[in-house]
C-alpha cells in the first residue's frame, strides 16, 4: 500500500466514523451514542482506566459495536525501523534524564548512516547532536530558541570536543533558510506543531539531501483550524481543528499515582463547577476556566468555585449547596471518561493521518519518503519517524 492510498483508506474510515470522535466530552451530560450506552455503563471506572491505557484493548472492546476498526487498526499499523546502535561513553549523557536518554539512542540508531553535515532543528542544549557529533557527523549546527540552552550546549560540545556550533534564532520570525543546503543531513525530534512545518518547507525548499524527523504537538504555532500541507489532505473534508489535532496526543505513558489523583480531582472540580455556573447563567454549554496551579486542588472545592467564579465574573449565592455540584461533577466526570474512551479509539488515527499529510507534502518536493517507528510506545508515544531523502 502506498502513502497515498494509506491516506485515502484512513480519511474515509475517519470520515464514516466522526460522530465517536469530533466532538467535545466535556459537552456531554449522557452518553450520546444509544449503541453504546449499555457496554460503557457496564465498565467500573477502574476498566475504563485500564482499556485506556491499552490502545489494542481499545480496539478489542469497541470491535463488536464499531464498524471497520480491524480495518482502522491495520491502518494505523506502522513498520519499525531498521536500528543500529553506536556504544556512547557515559559522559554523552551528562544531563540527560534516563528514558530521554533512551529516546535519544532510539532515535538516533533509527536515522540513516551519514557523515554529511547535521543542522539540528529546536535542539534545546543539543543532545541529539551531540550523539550525532559522537557518531561521525562532520558538523553538526543546532539551532535554538532559547539563548541560555544554546550556551549551555555549546559548554557541553566543547569540553567533549565536540564538532558543534549552535544559533539563538526564532524559527518562526527570523529568516533561516540561510542554514539549509542541499549537502546536510536536517534532523528534529520532538519539534511542535508549526516549528516541524517551518522545517519541512525550509528543508525541501534548499533540497536538503536527508530529513529525518519526529513530529509532535501538531497543534502548538499554528491556526485553530488546521491546513493541510499536502495536496492530497486538502481535498479531505475532515475539517479538523485544534481539539481533533489534541485528540492524536492523548495516548499517553502512564502517570504517577499522585497525579491522576490531581487529574481526577481537578476534571469532577471543574466539571461541578461548570454544573454550578450553568445553574447560576441558564448557559448550557460548557465554558472552561483557566489552567491554575495545581495546588488550588489540595484545598476544597469551595474555595475552587471561589477563584473560578472570580475569574468568570460570577457571584455565587451564599447558600449554594457545594455538596451537590460536587457530587454533579463526580457523576460527569464519569460520562467523559467514557465518552473518552470512545474518542480514543481514533486517537493513532488522528495522528497517523496527519503524519502521512506531512510524508505526502515531501513526496510532492520529490523526496522518497518511508514513516516508521523508532521505538516502543512504552517509551514514548511519540513515536513515529518521517524518513526523507532527495536520491
């Protein structure tokens, strides 16, 4: 199968499908899908939980009720890259957290052999380049946002003896296609949203040799309602926005205990207050309230409303029933989660589908391109490598 037609099979079954996955959870107060209302009532909050974690047991337990999600499964299905690991010294991964440090080795044991020229793309203190320094790149420029990251890698590079050089630039502001050339080998881990795009267009535009890269947070930098790169994905009627393109990301490693603690204490706050406003405004559709720090969720709930309705404008009565809404929240949050899980089942989906956008808009450039997985999930999600190169 091709990209193309990869990408016309799984436009099609998202299409078909859109009523389990573009909508909003926080919108509902019962399930809307009549099919399904009696298998995710017949869950305990701990399954849901643990089928959530699991996107195979997505697949598995939505099968019966679902049309075509062999099919959609089968789509989202992506070959592993071939890898060759390099043995680095210990000191390569000074300041690097352990499961980066194995993303790193993944990522770079997935790229292809090359001694050309790195110019690496959002480096941060340029951890990926020093491995690629260390492996046999000729040089490697590491561009960066962030001026105090620059130095610090810079610091890294040369006490390691490093053949590294790194620029303080805006990718998105500043002119950068001065750093591309058709000889240099363009990698990216982990760039978000329109960072990643700004480096597709610059690379192909100087038709750089080799692009290797892992896209991530497709809808950080850009427009609410997201374009297409590729000709192919514009003629798709899928219309997405910033809550779909959120939806790719929500496939996650678990958390610590304590923080889906806060989790769930903070969505059953929100929830009960959004109960609470709607009883106080007659508005019936959901309205969000800033992101806080997430101590305001070790006080009470009464103090929460407090600072919500604050920052809505709203004056709560005093004899309001906290209780009640709280206990209205505890109930919502349960038809999210499940209205959730039902969205899940196209969360890869989503992803892959944007992924191939971004593979078809190199092949329109005359790339030979291949989208692969650089490592195991557990690791992170984040796990799809777009491989390009202009021979």
């Amino acid at each position: 199968m091709t990209l193309a037609e990869q990408f016309f099979a799984l436009d099609s079954l998202l299409k078909r499908n859109r009523q389990y996955w573009q909508c909003t959870a926080f919108d509902f107060d019962t399930l809307p899908w009549s099919e399904l209302q009696k298998p995710l009532n017949n869950l305990t909050d701990k399954q849901v939980a643990e089928i959530d974690s699991d996107q195979a047991q997505v697949y598995k337990f939505f099968a019966p009720y679902i049309n075509q999600l062999e099919e959609l499964e089968m789509l989202c299905e992506l070959p592993r890259a071939d890898k060759s690991y390099s043995d680095y010294p210990f000191w390569i991964s000074n300041g690097i957290k352990g499961r980066k440090f194995d993303q790193l080795k993944d990522f770079v044991s997935a790229l292809p052999n090359s001694t050309l020229p790195v110019l690496e793309w959002c480096a941060g203190k340029g951890h990926l380049g020093r491995m690629l320094a260390f492996n046999g790149a000729s040089e490697v420029h590491s561009i960066e946002l962030q001026s105090s990251l620059c130095k610090q890698g810079e610091q890294s590079a040369q006490q390691q003896g490093l053949a590294m050089r790194f620029s303080q630039v805006d990718v998105l502001t500043d002119n950068t296609s001065d750093f591309f050339n058709s000889d240099i080998h363009a990698v990216a881990l982990h760039a978000c949203g329109g960072l990643h795009q700004e480096f597709m267009r610059q690379a192909s535009l100087a038709k750089v040799q080799e692009i290797s890269f892992s896209p991530c947070c497709y809808h950080l930098f850009t427009a609410n309602k997201y374009f297409a790169m590729s000709t192919l994905a514009r003629k798709s009627d899928l219309n997405l926005t910033h809550r779909d393109l959120k939806l790719s990301l929500q496939e996650t490693v678990t958390a610590p205990s304590r923080l889906e603690k806060v989790r769930k204490t903070e969505l059953e706050w929100r929830l009960g207050f959004d109960a609470l406003r709607k009883s106080i405004t007659d508005e019936q559709c959901y309205v969000s309230v800033p992101s806080v720090n997430k101590a305001i969720f070790s006080d009470s709930f009464k103090s929460f409303c407090a600072w919500a309705a604050d920052k809505k404008a709203i004056l709560l009565p005093q004899d309001t029933d906290y209780e009640k809404f709280l206990s209205i929240g505890q109930e919502r949050k349960k038809i999210t989660d499940r209205v959730e899980l039902v969205r899940h089942v196209f969360r890869r989906a989503i992803e892959v589908w944007l992924v191939l956008d971004r593979a078809l808009y190199l092949q329109q450039q005359g790339y030979q391109v291949s989208v692969k997985t650089f490592c195991e999930k557990q690791l992170t999600p984040r796990n799809i490598l777009i491989l390009a190169n202009s021979n």
